[in-house]
C-alpha cells in the first residue's frame, strides 16, 4: 500500500509538473505567434467596450483563459481600439460597427477619444449600431454617437448627471490612534485633506464644482450634435432623471427603440440584406486588431508611442505603475535609438512620488533636447502626472483631461497612542543628536521639527514650480497662480498655457512625426510586452488576488484600493487624489 501510494504521488506530481511546463510554454507561444485572422466581406466589426480600457494592450494569463486553445485573453488597450477603428474605416470588407459599451471602464478623456474615432468611421457613410441591456452616464454618452441607439426593454438608463465622492480617514485614523501630521503646498491641493479633514474645504468644494460643469457640459454638448436634442433638453432630463425606464427613453429621445439581442441581430442581418440562412459575420475587436497591426509601413523610420499608466513610484515599479529606474532606462533607450525620429510619452496618471516624478521629468527634458517628445495625456495627467510632462516639447490633452494639480504633500504617522493605549508597547530610546530619530512614528514631531518638514515641503514646491516655468515657458509667479494643487480640465488647462493644444492619441503621433520632419513611420509601443514566463508567472499570482479581492468586496473596492494607495505611500507626494466619477 505504501509503494503503491507512494508511486501515485510522484507520478502524479510528474504530470503536474509537465502539466504546467505545458501550459506556460503554450501561453509564451500564443503570445509570440499572431494567428492568421480572415475577414469576409461584408462583415460588422463588433466593439464590445464593457471593461477597464487600459492604455495599452496587454495580454491576462488567468482571467477568461481558454483551456480548449490555451489562449490568454487580451485586454484591448485606447490606442489599439482606434486604431482599428481607423483602420475599418478603410477596410472595404467592414460595413459597418455593432457597439456594446453600456459599463465603459474608462474616464471622460477615453470615452470622448472613442467617440470622436466613431464620428470618423460614421462620416465615411458605413452604420454604427448600439444597444445594451443597461447603459450607465458615460456608456450612453458614447452609444450616442452611433446612427441608431437601441436598449433592451427591461433594461435601465443612467441619465440624471455626474457627481463625486470622497473619502476621509481623519476619524478612522483617530480612532486606531494614528495621528496623521500633515505638510502640504498648495490651497487647492485636496490630496491632503482625507488625512487632515472630515469633509470638503470651500476651496476643494469650489473647485470639484466647477471642474464637473465643465465635464457635464461638454457631455450635453456631444450628446446635443449626435442626438438632435438641445442642451437645454437635455439637461431637463438629466435634472428631472426623465428618462428613467426605456420606454420613457424611448419618449424623450435618447434612444431609438426597445429591443432585445437577437432583434438587433436580426437589424443588423437587414442592413446588410443576408438571408437567414447565413450567419451573421461579426468580427471581434482582439481579432481585428491583429489585422490592423499588419497594415503599418515596411519601414525602419520609427515614432516611438511610450505608455506611463498608473502610480509613479521609487524604483523599477510594477506593470501597472510607473517605476522612475524603469522609465528612466526607457527613455535612456529611445533617445539613443537612431531609428526612432520622435517619442510619443503617453501619460495617464494621477502622480505619486515627488522624487521619482522629478528623476522621470530630467529623462524627459534631456530626451527632448535631442528629438521631439510630445505628451499626450489621458484621462488623468495630473501633480506628478503633470510634473513628468512639463518638459515634453509639446503637451495635447483632451477637453475633459484632468491636469494641473501643481503642489506637494505629506503625511507623517504619529502611532504613539496606537502602540501604547492600543496595544500597551512603549518605547524609548537615546540619541547622538537632537534630530537623530527624527520622523519616527512612535513619537509626534516637536514644533521645531514640524516647521522643518513645512520648509522641506515648500522647497520641494518651488522646484516643482521651477519646472513647469522651465519647460512651459512661463514666468514664475503665473505658474503657481494657475498651480497651489488646483486641477484643471484639458479646455481650462489650455487657457491657461498649461497645455499646447487639445488632441487625441493619433493627433500627437500625427504631430510628433510633423516636428520630427517624418512622413513615413511605424508606430512601435513600450515598454515590450514582457513574455517572460516567470514574469507570467509573477502576473498571474497578482491578478489573482487582485481579482479575489474584487469579486469578494464588489462595490466597496474602490474604498480599499483607496486604503491601500495611502498605506503604500512613502515620502512626499506630488499626487492628485481620486476623483471618482460615479455614474
């Protein structure tokens, strides 16, 4: 019995072995081989958007994986998604696109790039067609734009405005005896008062107020052209949340009629006049894509499209942050490359650490002074995120990018009635100098030591400042009236010479090629996907917590996502805090 148990564990642990050498292998190759992807004629390309639009393409070793093709799902990034769009567009055998993007993961900035991608493929006379079950505020705002807007009878619209939450850890913190002593530049720079207040400051109020009525605005006013409503109705329907249920969306307009999937399927069969009997040729967006990619100029002339999505942290960092050694290498790379004409630095971050923002920001001016780097930001360039794109030799944005946010913060733990009355640990200890513990957490800091941190943080302040005069050109003192942390959209940013111009994604690389005097060019993205099987390896045990996390907290995520940004923060922070547009 032993033998026999014992020849079954090994040869069990065997084929487990082999099992995932096999799995991983397949994963690397699907990753390295593009399959052949054929498009018939007269086929629909379908856009279904109901996910978190990252900024570049990257492909999931876990989430949906496909055991029968061993195949990893691919996550569809901004610039991918239009450029496919664009490339239907001139692609005889796609007429027309079936839209499905009721829970759009993206920001504002996304949302309008896709949307004016849309206008563009409708204007060459080929049908955009959408429908959901459920369309939230901003999946509507983009399903607008199509010809015909359909929803599901028993469905539900989302149109009565936007609005924001914050959250506030004073008396959390207080509570566990955590005492949070803050230093921050800035009247505006709202990062801070989670950890100092219980509620909005009049400055932070003022400032979300009216940084809202621009993005509304600019909502109303794009639903209005597409839908042939003007604002002022529209907004009647927002304020009043008429259109509450699809037959009251139905009655006011902002939609064309209630009808179930296979209906719009059977729409669809009638624009393009097939008979039942054959099935309807839709296309996916991940197979698309593939096809677009190949439509690129045999070339060796190249325009760089640099991605920098999410924190910007000390160090490497990680695939979802902006690591200030990582990017700076990247930089290092692209301007020695004698192939790459121009770089595009594609920013879509809220910031994060003041260092590593201003080691990331020296790599950007000295990269500039050889050839042109244009940034393009996303939905969010913001205090760190705006600190990197100073120096770019010309900054487009978006009309509802949130920028600016020019200021500095930090928090520093006193946890002296956390470990004495909390948990009965004391401390104590002795010193060669009268700062030699300075900034320990078991102990509140002296007044003399405050005022210290306060002219640590206003240096770092002015250096900020000293960058954007620098790189926008601006004197001094215009740049921290428009700064003191206040955020700004992309349409506010531009009157005020923090900005260029406003653009999309290709607008910048069309304009990086133009400085770079270029007129044939490949497009090459970084960082590389990483195919790396250990790197796999590492993503896979990260996006699997990740994802337990999310389905085991649902809602409430975003509050610990929240948490854990604040307990990760190390040093100062040039960083706007979350501006969650709920809808």
């Amino acid at each position: 019995m032993f033998s026999a148990a014992l020849l079954a564990f090994v040869t069990g642990f065997v084929m487990l072995v082999l099992f995932v050498l096999l799995l991983f292998s397949a994963l690397v190759a699907t990753l390295s081989i593009e399959k052949p992807v054929s498009i018939k004629d007269a086929s629909i390309l379908h856009l279904n958007l109901n996910y978190e639009i990252p900024e570049q393409t990257h492909y999931d070793p876990i989430a949906e994986f496909s055991w029968s093709g061993l195949e990893p799902r691919v996550t569809v990034g901004l610039y991918d998604i239009i450029s496919a769009i664009s490339h239907a567009q001139q692609d005889e055998r796609i007429k027309g696109i079936y839209l499905n993007c009721g829970f759009v993961g993206a920001g504002m900035a996304t949302v309008e790039q896709l949307r004016q991608a849309l206008e563009q493929f409708r204007s060459s006379g080929k049908f955009v067609i959408a429908y959901s079950e459920i369309y939230t505020e901003k999946g509507y705002y983009l399903s607008s734009v199509a010809d015909q807007v359909f929803i599901n009878p028993r469905g539900a619209l989302e149109f009565n405005g936007i609005s924001v939450q914050y959250l506030f850890f004073r008396r959390l913190l207080e509570k566990l005896g955590v005492e949070p002593q803050v230093f921050y530049a800035g009247r505006y720079k709202t990062a801070s008062e989670p950890f100092r207040l219980d509620s909005m400051s009049a400055a932070n109020e003022e400032m979300t107020r009216w940084l809202l009525d621009d993005l509304y605005s600019g909502m109303l006013q794009g639903i209005s052209t597409s839908r042939g409503l003007s604002v002022s109705e529209l907004d009647s329907i927002s304020q009043h949340f008429s259109a509450r249920t699809p037959t009251l969306a139905v009655r006011f307009g902002l939609v064309d009629s209630l009808m179930f999937d296979d209906q719009v399927r059977a729409h669809l069969r009638q624009l393009l006049r097939l008979p039942d009997s054959v099935a309807l040729p839709l296309v996916s967006l991940t197979d698309y894509v593939s096809v677009a990619e190949q439509n690129q100029p045999v070339t060796t002339t190249r325009v760089a499209l640099l991605f920098a999505q999410g924190d910007i942290v000390d160090g490497r960092g990680t695939r979802t942050s902006i690591g200030s050694a990582r990017y700076a290498d990247l930089l290092r790379k692209l301007r020695e490359d004698s192939r790459i004409k121009a770089i595009v630095f594609r920013i879509n971050s809220g910031g994060g650490s003041a260092l590593a923002s201003d080691v990331i920001a020296r790599e950007v001016r000295i990269t500039a002074e050889k050839k042109p780097v244009v940034v393009s930001m996303g939905d969010v360039a913001g205090s760190g995120g705006y600190y990197i794109a100073a120096y770019g030799s010309r900054i487009m944005a978006m009309p509802s990018t949130l920028t600016g946010s020019i200021g500095v913060f930090g928090v520093f733990p006193n946890t002296e009635k956390l470990f004495k009355d909390k948990l009965g640990i004391t401390f104590d200890r002795v010193n060669t100098g009268k700062y030699s513990d300075f900034g320990d957490a078991s102990r509140p800091l002296r007044e003399d030591e405050k005022l210290i941190m306060q002219q640590i943080v206003d240096s770092v302040y002015r250096t900020f400042l000293t960058v954007v005069s620098e790189g926008r050109r601006l004197p001094l003192n215009q740049v921290d009236s428009v700064g003191q942390g206040r955020v700004w959209t992309g349409r506010q940013a531009l009157k005020h010479g923090l900005i260029d111009s406003l653009g999309t994604l290709p607008d910048a690389i069309h304009l990086a090629a133009s400085l770079a005097q270029v007129k044939e060019y490949r497009v090459t993205q970084y960082p590389e996907i990483d195919r790396d099987v250990l790197r796999l390896i590492e993503n896979l045990a990260q996006k699997r917590e990740a994802f337990s996390l999310r389905r085991k907290l649902g809602s409430a995520y975003s509050v610990f996502a929240q948490i854990e940004q604040l307990v990760s923060m190390t040093g100062l922070q040039a960083r706007m805090w979350a501006l969650p547009i709920v809808n």
